[in-house]
C-alpha cells in the first residue's frame, strides 16, 4: 500500500488522501484524524465505486468492514 499524494494522513487531518494497493486506487476521507467514508475506488479493470451522499444506508464499503478492520485500515493509513 502506497499513498499517491504528498501529505501524510495526520498532515491532511480533514479532507482527503488516496492510496494504490495491488493496482486498486482507494480515496477515503479523514475526518478529523479517523477514517470516515471511502470516496471513491477503481480495480484494475476499470471497475468503480464512487461515493454519493443520496445513496441508501450501508452502500460504503467502510460501513461494511468489522470494528476491527476498521481500526486496522485506520493504523496502515496513518502509517502510509
């Protein structure tokens, strides 16, 4: 997992930051210093999800993973 702009997760603190990991390109939201919604992201096929506040509950893949996975991706961000 690489980050793909300049600023560390705790440097933007709030706003945006996008990783590549395997050839995926993920952009999430940090929110204060935590991981809040996942804004886009594209497979290596061309695939995407992007984000969209009218969707219904539960269409963020954030929103899916466990408390713990959600802490662990939190860690790798904040050390990307």
């Amino acid at each position: 997992m690489r980050r793909l702009g300049a600023q560390s997760w705790s440097e933007i603190y709030c706003g945006q930051m996008t990783i590549e990991s395997d050839g995926w390109v993920f952009t999430f939201y940090n929110d204060c210093d935590a991981l809040d919604y996942c804004d886009s992201c594209y497979s290596p096929d061309g695939r995407a999800y992007v984000f969209n506040s009218s969707q219904s509950y539960s269409t963020d893949p954030v929103e899916l993973l466990s408390t713990w996975e959600h802490a662990q991706l939190e860690k790798l961000l904040s050390a990307s």
